[in-house]
C-alpha cells in the first residue's frame, strides 16, 4: 500500500496539528510594562500579543488570521475572553497586521480555530492568572481563594471585588506564567453558547472597510487588461491613445512575476504559478480607468496552451482514466476479487473547472516608496502576499508591511497572490499609492481554477450485497504539479485522496491517477479535490446500494461496521463511532424512513476531513417532462468538536451547503481557444436566493473534542445528497455536474 501524503492531505484532514505550529503563545516580558507599576495604572496592559487592556476597563483582542466571512473575528477573540474571564461586552476585536509576534498568519485548510484553540486560551489564561495574583497581593491573601469572572476578581470568603481595571499597574510587573491552568470545559461560560459577531453592525451600517474601501491620499486606481491566455505576454498596445483619454494619469505594461507558493513548499523546476502579464491603465478614478481601457488594443503573443478547449482535455482526461494509472493506494487484490464477485457495476463521473467568484472582487492597495512597499491587502496569507511582493519588486521580504482587511468572501482565491503582485510592480512604476480593481469579468477570466476531473469505477458485490472489490481511475489537472513543478512524485500529484473511504473499509480496493497537462491557472477552491471527489465517491456508493438492493443508509452504515478508531496515516485517526453518530443523527432529523410522494426522493451523503465530521441529507421535488428540480430541504449533522461559536458553525455550515449546491447545480467554467468562455454571473452562474432551499437544518453534535474545522467540510456532502436524491425521485443517475435539465428526464 502507498498513500499521497501532501500539504493538501495535511490542510483536509489535520486535526491534531499543534498550537504552537501556526500561533505561538508569545508572552511580553514584565520588564517592558514596568512603567505601569503603581497604584493606579495610566497604560494600557498588554500581558502577551493577543491582548491589551486599558484603564477603563475595555478589553482589545486581536485576530491574526484574516476575516473573509467565515466569523473568525468572533471565534478567535471568544477563546481569548473565555480563559481571560472577561465581560464580554467590554471586548473590541482588532485586525492583525502581519506581524512575526502573531505566528503564521495563513487562513485556510479550516485551520483558524483548531490550531488557534490552546494557544488563545493560554494568552487569556496567563493574563487571568497575572490579575488574580495582583489581587491576591492587594489583599494581601491566598490566591487560592480567588477567582475572576466577568471583568472582576472576587475573594471568595469576603465577597471582596476589584475590576480589571483596578489591577493593570499591580499586574503588568508580574512574570506572565509559561503554562498557566486551562479552565474546565464545564465551566465555560462563553465557549459554547451562541454568541452574534462582533463585526456584524459595522457591516451593516458600512463602517466596515474591505479591501476596496481602501483610500490614501494621492491614491491612483488601476484597471488591467490580462493574457486571454494564461502565460501570454503583450507585444504592442496603442498607450498614446489610450493616455489620451480623460483622468488617464499613466498607460504601463505589467511584466509576469513568479508567485510564492502560499503553504511554503519550494517550488520546483516547471512551477507555473506565475501572475498574469497585461497592461494597465492609471487613472484618477475606477470609472475613469475601466472606461479607458476599453480603448485599448493589445496584440499578444500566446502560449501553446492557445489551442486547448474544454472538449479536447475531457477528452484526454476520459481516456487516461480508462487507462492504468499511477497506483496511489493498493489493498487486497482488487483484479481476482473482482472476477469473482456475484454483481457487478461500472460507471463514468465527470466535474469541470470551477471559479472562486467571490463577492468582492479582487483588488489590492500599494503603496512602494523606494526600497519599501505597503500594502492593504484582503489576502488570507499576508505572509505569501509579502514574499511575492518582496521578490517582484526584488527588496526585502521585511520591507514589506501588509495591512489585512476585511475580505468579501476568499474561498481559496484570496490565498494566490497575483493581485499584490500587479499593485505593487503598477505603484513603483507609476510612483504613487495605486489600487488594482478588478472587474467581474476579471475576476471570471483569470482566476485560479478547481481542476476538471474524470472518474471512472469499478465495484463487485458478493452474493450477500457486500462490497468486496472497489477501483477508482482517476485523472485532472494537478494543482500540485502547477504550483511545485513537474519534479515532485506521481503520488503527491494525485488530486485523489488515499486516506479515507473507501479505504480501510472495503478489501479490495484499488486507487490510480494521472495528471492530465492542461495550460490553465490552478488554486485551491474551497474543500480543495474533495468537493468533486466526494460527489463522486458517495454517488457510486449509492449505485452499489440499490445494486445491492438495500436501503443507502443501512449500507452506508454497514460498511462503516461498528465503532472504532482507525489510523489513516498523516498521524491522523478515523473515529468511527463520530462518523456514524452524524449520518445517524442527520437521516433521524430528516425522518429518513418516512415514505414521500412521487416525483420527491432523499439521498445521503457524509465527509470527514478538516477534523470535523459532516453528514447531510437533501430532499428534492422533480418533474421529469419539464427538467425542473427544486431543492426542498437540507438537513445536515455536524461533528467539530468544541464548537466555539455555535452559530458561527450553523452560518458556516448553511453557507457550504448552499456552495456545494453552486457547483452541482449552477457552475462550470468551460475553455475554447486556451480562453475562459464565462464572464460575468450570468454564464457563470452562482447559487441565487430562489434556487437555495427553503429549509437547511443544522444539527451540532455535543462534544468536547478538541475543535475541528468548520469551513471546508460542509461543501462535499452537497451534490452528493443532491444527486442521490434525483435518483430516489426519479430513478435517473446523476454522474456529471453541474446538473443539467436533461439528466432529470425519466430512467
């Protein structure tokens, strides 16, 4: 047997990554705060880099990973102010700039919370246990016998009371603790309980500043035109006439620059991850220069990749997965159990290329004065956005100061660093602080895209219904091979996940890839290959239940068999008895025994990655004559452990749920002359308010399990349960997205 353990692998399935790895608890020395020393304190105290409390009582923590929806700005500084023993309401939450006091600022991989927990409580802990010890002091008592709640320290057989704020001078000339006491799960009194976001009213009343809110004095906006093709390069544009237009400060060429690999692998020999060549139009106003550039007209040279068409790499794609492939994972003997199995089943599943499309579209402000470059950035890896920026402009990584900012949604797109690379080289050249705006049509056309993917199946079933032989051939483009080059292994090029199911679970189970050569810009999308693969796996799944001739979750929770923990390599560990409890818990909530009407059907699907478990059930109303489908009701069943924020996890789960059925039901991104054909929402189509079901139930498992992730996870369940329920109603399978009107006429 051999398993793909890579960077992605890590990301999807990492539950017990360290604290210390992403977010180190780095505690300010007592030596630095002595001038708070005295009865009364007139500074604020800062015990470690995650939190400052001032004289008035306020309480300041800061976020190090960056907010893109997802409620980190909540979650993150509830870990803080739990262990701190603090008055929530006294809280204000500030954004990290990237800065090396606050670790690995990256945001991704669902990572934020789970690796952020221990670290956070213990940067709340040491400064609770530095107040009570003021206190103690200034009662001249045990601090056995204190305690702090709600912003105050009390002494318990007096019933004596000082504020926070009373004991910042006392505090800030004591030793912070290396490894303070952690509360007690059952005496959380804010981790836990459903708690509304703290950037909620300033988004709602406008006060909160995205990235293009972004203003500076002198500021200059950018408008580029890109390669069609990606990797083309201009080789004459009409900049006179262009200059000429009205507001039209500067008309420049913008060389290609290499881009940092945003996780920190090396990127090797044949790395494509490169920003786009183009010329940009500098102009007083966004209006002025998208108007402006409408004037030009660029010749290109372009690439090989000129000539690639959708239809050509499906077409390349169907005939490597009917083919021998890289063996990614090998147990049992797939070849002699299958000849011998009682019932066989075979079926073909395509996905195509996907855009991240968030709502904000990609901008980025710089500002390069010199030797030094500044930027405010909505980037989920300010670190990556430094290093890119640093190498572009050939300066200093440390010259680099990046100012996060609220983000309009990330989804995997935000961690490519093209669009501070295009600011910066456009601000020196142009010598002034410059903002890059992105159109929509930008955004659509030269995005870094979820591979396209074909999958071809095997499966035999004995003569009892039981899965004994399992191949999945698989080929697509590899996101690994684009960012890290051609030299790494086959195996780590595999966009193919070895560690789960069906593996440890069926015998006989073969798994092959290869890498299909496509010219297209690849990016992690968010749940990365699984939420394509998973639509592929729980769909055949599917297909060998009723082949079987058993109910899907009575055969899903057979092949699981009984509760148990089993490792899966990555020094990861697969609970069982976690995974069943969701697929139990979400076909309980969705009443799955009850019989529906014609023309309605459920289907299940469940994932596990990110340290989380998730099972959803979907319930759809189709009519075969006229190809129309709706959505009625989703009822997902999620496992994350400690949930901080439970409506954070019901938000972030509604949120998959309606971007897993995006891709099966809406987009695709489609290729013809080495170009993207889709511009703009109304061919590259998104999930709209009326196509969302009516009623998406969440179901928190109770738990106390260090915190999973909570971002990632939902979206591969979707299409799956989607798809499982199109056939329950109409009989008809579902094997490529997205879902078309003709794949719902009759069987």
């Amino acid at each position: 047997m051999s398993s793909n353990v890579t960077r992605r692998n890590f990301l999807k399935t990492s539950a017990t990554a360290g604290a210390g790895l992403l977010l180190p608890f780095h505690i300010a020395g007592h030596a630095g705060n002595s001038k708070n020393s005295g009865p009364l304190a007139t500074a604020p105290f800062s015990p470690n880099a995650w939190l400052e409390l001032s004289p008035d009582g306020d309480i300041k923590i800061w976020c190090g990973k960056s907010e893109l929806g997802q409620g980190v700005r909540t979650a993150l500084p509830m870990i803080v102010a739990e262990e701190l023993s603090c008055d929530w309401r006294r809280v204000r939450v500030a954004q990290a700039d990237l800065e090396p006091k606050y670790g690995e600022q990256l945001t991704g991989g669902s990572l934020s919370v789970r690796t952020s927990y221990q670290s956070l409580r213990k940067a709340g802990a040491a400064a609770r246990e530095m107040l009570i010890s003021a206190a103690a002091a200034e009662w001249n008592v045990s601090r056995s016998e204190c305690r702090a709640e709600s912003s105050f320290v009390t002494h318990a057989p007096t019933q004596r009371k000082l504020g926070f704020e009373h004991l910042l001078a006392a505090a800030s000339v004591l030793q912070p603790p290396a490894d303070p006491p952690l509360k007690n799960s059952s005496d959380f009194t804010l981790i836990g309980k459903p708690t509304r976001r703290t950037d909620s009213l300033a988004k709602a009343t406008g006060a909160a500043k995205f990235g293009l809110d972004t203003r500076l004095p002198g500021m200059l906006i950018a408008s580029m035109e890109r390669s069609p093709v990606y990797g083309g390069t201009p080789l004459g544009f009409n900049a006179d006439e262009v200059k000429s237009a009205p507001y039209v400060r500067a008309v420049l060429e913008v060389k290609s620059a290499h881009l940092t690999h945003q996780f920190g692998d090396t990127s090797g020999p044949g790395s494509r991850n490169y920003s786009c060549a183009g010329v940009a139009v500098v102009a007083d106003s966004t209006w002025a220069a998208i108007e402006a550039r409408k004037l030009l007209k660029v010749e290109w040279h372009e690439p090989p990749s000129a000539s690639e068409t959708s239809a050509r790499l499906r077409e390349k794609m169907l005939r490597l997965a009917s083919e021998s492939g890289t063996v990614i994972r090998n147990d049992g003997d797939f070849d002699q159990a299958h000849r011998a199995a009682a019932n066989k089943i075979e079926a073909v599943y395509e996905v195509p290329f996907l855009a991240h499309a968030t709502m904000e579209p990609v901008n980025c402000t710089a500002h390069v004065r010199g030797d030094s470059c500044e930027l405010w950035a909505p980037t989920q890896i300010p670190g990556a956005a430094a290093a890119s920026v640093a190498s572009a402009l050939g300066i200093p990584r440390e010259r680099v100061k990046v100012h996060v900012t609220l983000i309009g949604g990330g989804f995997g797109r935000r961690l490519i660093q093209d669009y501070a690379v295009e600011a910066a080289l456009i601000s020196r050249d142009a010598g002034a602080p410059v903002q890059v705006v992105w159109t929509r049509e930008d955004d659509i056309r030269h995005d870094f895209y979820r591979p396209a993917a074909c999958h071809v199946l095997q499966a035999g079933l004995d003569a009892q219904g039981q899965l004994v032989s399992w191949r999945h051939r698989a080929s697509s483009p590899s996101i690994e091979t684009f960012y890290n080059g051609a030299g790494i292994s086959p195996q780590a090029a595999a966009q193919v996940d070895s560690l789960d199911f069906p593996a440890h679970f069926i015998p006989n189970f073969r798994l092959e890839f290869t890498v299909a050569e496509s010219g297209m810009p690849l990016g992690y999308w968010r749940s990365v290959d699984a939420s394509g693969n998973q639509f592929v796996l729980s769909s055949f799944f599917d297909e060998a239940a009723h082949a079987a001739a058993r109910d899907p979750l009575e055969f899903l929770l057979a092949a699981f068999g009984p509760a148990r923990k089993i490792p899966v390599g990555n020094g990861e560990t697969l609970d069982v008895g976690r995974r069943r409890r969701v697929i139990e818990l979400a076909a309980e909530k969705a009443d799955w025994p009850k019989p529906l009407t014609a023309g309605r059907g459920r289907g299940i699907a469940a994932a596990f990655g990110w340290g989380s478990y998730v099972a959803q059930v979907a319930e759809v109303t189709c009519d075969a004559k006229k190809g129309a489908l709706r959505v009625d009701r989703v009822v997902c069943a999620v496992d994350c452990g400690t949930a901080v924020n439970p409506l954070g996890v019901k938000a972030q789960m509604e949120g998959a749920i309606n971007f897993g059925l995006a891709q099966a039901l809406k987009s695709a991104i489609t290729v013809s002359g080495g170009r993207v054909e889709q511009s703009n929402f109304h061919d590259y189509e998104v999930l709209r308010m009326s196509d969302a079901p009516p009623n998406i139930e969440v179901h928190i498992v109770d738990s106390s399990e260090p915190p999973g992730g909570c971002g990632e996870p939902g979206v591969p369940p979707a299409a799956p349960a989607l798809a499982n329920a199109i056939f329950a109603a109409t009989g008809k399978r579902v094997r490529r997205l997205p879902i078309r009107a003709a794949d719902l006429g009759s069987a």
